[in-house]
C-alpha cells in the first residue's frame, strides 16, 4: 500500500474519499467544520438527523457532498474529546481503513493525522496511523487455495498535516512506520507458518537470503554439531528429542563506528514446543507453533532497523530448535552443563525456552554488548499475571527497564515491569545440582526471569516474556507481531541519543 503526506483544504482534495473526524455530540472536528461551512451546512444536517452520533468507531459514508471535489467524504466517530489519546486515535484509523477497504475507496486524504492527540506530534500521529493502517489489512492466505480478495482494495492513504513546513516531519514519520511494519509482518508470517515448514533449517535459510540481499549484514550459522561441540549442553538437551537439528542463527548489521559495543537482541525460537517427555494436553496444542514468537519478534526488529539504517550496531541471535519426545530426548531428572559452566537439573521438559536462552545469554558475552534484551514466549504464568495487553519485563538494569517500558508507552506495545529479587531465587535451589529449571507454581514468570538471570551477570540485560502478547487465540487466531514496535521504538529512541 502507497502512503503520502500533503497540506490542503479537505474541500479541494480530487479524491475518492475525504475522512475528517466527529465527535460526542455530533461535534465535527475542525476539518469537518470547514467541509460543512463549504457544503453550506450539508454535514450538519445530517448529523441534526440522528444518522451519527460520533461514538468511538461509527462510521458514516457519504456520497456527492456540495460543493467539494472528492466522490465521497467519510465521517469517523471518535468518541468524547477530552478522552480521546492513543488507544482512540489508533481504533478510529483501523475502523478508518476497513471502512474504505470494504466501499471501494481505493485511494483517499485523511485528515484524521490532524486531530488533537494529547502529548503527541505529527510525526507520531502519522507513523501510528501507517503501522495501524498496515497492521489492519494484514493476511496470511499463503497456504489457502482459495482467498477472499477485495475486489477494489484501498491502495494509496495521504495524510493531511497543517502546515507545510511539518511535510518533511510526515515524510519521515511515513519511512519508519512502513519499515517497522515489514518488521512486525515479517514476524508475524514467521509465527502463523505451519511448524513442518518453519523448522531451525527454514528459519537459518531465510537468514542468510537476508544477509544476502544486504551488503551491511552477516549472517552466521551455528549447527547442532558445533552448539555441543562448544558445551552449550542445555541448548543441546531441548533439541536432541528432534530428528531436525537446532540452529544458532547470528545476524550482524553495522550502522555505525565498529568502536560502538552493539545492542545484542536473543529470541527464543521454538519453532514447535511439545513439551517434551513433560507432554503438554492436546488441547490447543497447535498455537505451540508460536512458541518461536521471540525469535519472529527479535528478527522483524532486526528487519526494521536495517530498513530505517539506523546509526546503530546491533546483533540479533535466535536460538532455534524443536522440542519432541524420543527415545533421544531428556529426562526429567537429567543434568546438563550449561556453557557458563552451570549445571541444571531439569525438572520439567516443558520448562525448555529457559535452557536454550541460558547458554544463548552466555554466548552473546564475546560481543561485548552495551545491552541485551531477551525476547521469549516464555512463561504461562505471564499470561495470568498480565493477560494479552502487556509483555512481563525483568531487567538488572533500571535505566534499561526504564527505556523499554517508555518505548512500549510511546508506541502502544507497552510492558510492565516484575521483580526479580533474591528471595525468588531460593525457589530455583536443586539437591543435585547448581539450579533447577522450574521453581514450581508461585511466581513461575518471576522465577524464569531470574534463572536466565544467572548467565547474565557481565552486561546489562533486559528479559521480555511475551507468552501473552506474540499471539491471539479463538476467532482472531494468529500471531500479532509484537513486541516489534516496542524493540523497534527502543532501537530508534537510542540511536537518536
């Protein structure tokens, strides 16, 4: 989909929609004002009739207005004024683009990027609206013989912005919502590809084609073979049960002075969690295709920041593998030695993103990172602690935690942050052996955080557990894409520092 910016009056846009917005009580905003001044009083009219009333998400479709140039105007309610921010900006473009996808719209002026946001600027506005915009008319069809296609799909959204001199701001605003768009689609098809396509070897595959397409990435693989070689034991225990080898896939992009330690991103990638000898029911067992969810999200970034060439150095690892129950696989009971040397007594089979992620958080020392986020599907436990709306954020480093969870507020993938005090700790203790891998029911996400916090103790380090955000279940099912907008904003926020 094309996106543009420009600065007009709504009356002379030659368009086959004008949007302009309505409030609670039937108020218009100050474009519709200057539509309905023109048309001599044609939009209050009909809002005097009862046909909108300007509740969050009406939509009214109006054809031939007078004396305006565009085939149609569209008017979008947006709720009570004085509540309108984020969340209400965001519903009413998504409701926006649906509404002009399913009429036939193929191209309109949007002057919605024109209303009062509380505390944001244009170039939030229209960046929000171009990743909502994207977000909303996402499918993945890719395995469908047959797809319901939109006879006359929306096809270009040009935004509206006051003055002249803010061009060049929405212009820019328009560059980073559509990369990090392709970031958060990139993940999202990554995590709704059936498992027996997305295995460790697919995900290295598309890796490297991406290095290739790119002269400032590299691009390396770590097989199964060599991860043992190395010692990375934990690593090895998950992937062994599998007749599909795990894969260390290493991404490296040099945005700016090679002296500048690099911001090192490590996603679980699971491409197919089931549980292992601790086998998991069966109901719903087939979303455990999303348990790779971190490792999407970690490469998406990785996507977007590359397209925005962001004056950064940043290394994404994914720690790939496939946990199955065989005759090869572990035990509950069995110890393994982690790289950091650490020996982990594993308890439960199903508790297997924190044992791949621990010899991966070790690995990543020889880069000598400024910082390390962790991105993984992590925990169960998050979800009931934090349902689908926030991501569970554990950090060592306050300053970190503080410019993730601002990055989540900016860009509306918001996290919240959980402890990870000692006390917590005494739950991972084992008679057998340095740690174990589950400190049983209470504060199960907390006690994940604070296991991979073990093999973290030389850099700085964040841990988000998006078990409850990287996908939705029921009648929505299918991966979300996030936290890409929060890693994302995370990225830009610091290179502009």
């Amino acid at each position: 989909m094309e996106f543009n910016v420009k600065s007009g009056n709504p009356e002379k846009q030659r368009s086959a929609c004008v949007v302009v917005g309505v409030f609670e009580s039937r108020k218009l905003s100050a474009m519709g004002e200057q539509l309905d001044t023109v048309s001599e009083g044609y939009l209050s009219n009909i809002l005097r009739r009862g046909d909108l009333e300007g509740k969050l998400g009406q939509a009214l479709l109006l054809h031939n207005v007078p004396n305006t140039l565009s085939d149609r105007v569209l008017l979008i309610g947006c709720g009570k004024e004085r509540d309108f921010g984020d969340k209400q900006y965001r519903k009413v473009v998504a409701k926006t683009i649906t509404t002009l996808n399913d009429t036939g719209s193929m191209e309109a002026v949007c002057f919605l990027s024109e209303l009062n946001v509380k505390g944001r600027d244009t170039r939030w506005k229209v960046r929000q609206a171009v990743e909502t915009a994207q977000d909303t008319l996402y499918t993945f069809e890719e395995f469908k013989s047959k797809t319901d296609s939109t006879r006359r799909p929306l096809r270009r959204l040009t935004f509206n912005v006051t003055t002249r001199k803010e061009l060049t701001l929405g212009e820019k605003a328009i560059e980073e919502g559509i990369a990090i768009s392709k970031g958060a689609h990139k993940a999202r098809d990554w995590a709704n590809l059936p498992p027996n396509v997305a295995n460790p070897t697919y995900l290295a595959e598309q890796a490297k084609l991406l290095a290739m397409e790119n002269e400032q990435i590299d691009c390396e693989i770590l097989d199964e073979s060599e991860l043992k070689e190395m010692g990375m034991g934990a690593f090895v225990a998950v992937s062994q049960g599998s007749d599909t080898p795990a894969k260390m896939i290493i991404l490296k992009y040099n945005g700016t002075d090679i002296e500048q330690k690099p911001i090192v991103l490590v996603g679980k990638g699971i491409t197919f969690d089931t549980g292992g000898i601790s086998l998991k029911p069966g109901d719903r067992m087939d979303e455990m295709k999303y348990d790779m969810g971190g490792a999407a999200s970690v490469y998406g970034a990785f996507i977007a920041a590359t397209e925005m060439k962001l004056p950064i150095n940043l290394i994404a690892v994914i720690a790939a593998a496939e946990n199955m129950p065989s005759g090869k696989a572990a035990r509950p009971g069995d110890i393994v030695t982690s790289l950091s040397g650490k020996t982990i007594e594993i308890l439960n089979t199903d508790a297997e993103g924190r044992l791949v992620l621990c010899d991966a958080l070790t690995y990543v020392e020889r880069f000598e990172p400024e910082v390390v986020i962790d991105v993984a599907t992590l925990t169960g436990a998050c979800i009931v602690a934090l349902g689908s709306h926030a991501s569970g954020l554990m950090s060592n480093h306050n300053p970190l935690a503080h410019d993730l969870l601002n990055a989540g507020e900016l860009c509306g993938d918001r996290a919240w942050r959980l402890p990870l005090w000692d006390e917590y700790q005494e739950q991972l203790e084992s008679n057998f052996a340095d740690l174990a891998n589950l400190g049983g029911k209470g504060g199960g996400a907390i006690t994940a955080g604070c296991f991979l916090s073990h093999f973290t103790k030389k850099y700085h380090w964040a841990h988000l557990d998006i078990a409850g955000t990287a996908w939705l279940s029921g009648k929505q099912k299918g991966a979300t894409g996030r936290p890409v907008p929060l890693l994302t904003q995370y990225l830009m926020s610091r290179s502009e520092n």
